[in-house]
C-alpha cells in the first residue's frame, strides 16, 4: 500500500510539473542527474 501512495504522489507531482510549471522541476532534476554522473565519472 506504501508502494501504492509513493507512485500515486510522484504521479500527481509530475502532472502538476508538467501543467502548472512546463516540466520545470522535472528539467531541473534531469539537469542535477546529470552533472551528478558526469562527476562521478559514470
């Protein structure tokens, strides 16, 4: 059931990103992803 509400959530906050904000949020996650793994070195 955790598992249930944790999807529903992260569903719910990336269809409020995408409509309200245009992927802002989720833009800038992909962004500090990937200057993590470039710094790792991945």
């Amino acid at each position: 059931m955790r598992y249930v509400i944790g999807i529903c959530l992260v569903t719910g906050f990336l269809i409020w990103d995408g409509y309200s904000n245009n992927g802002h949020y989720l833009d800038l996650a992909f962004r500090q992803l990937r200057y993590v793994l470039n710094w790792i070195g991945v």
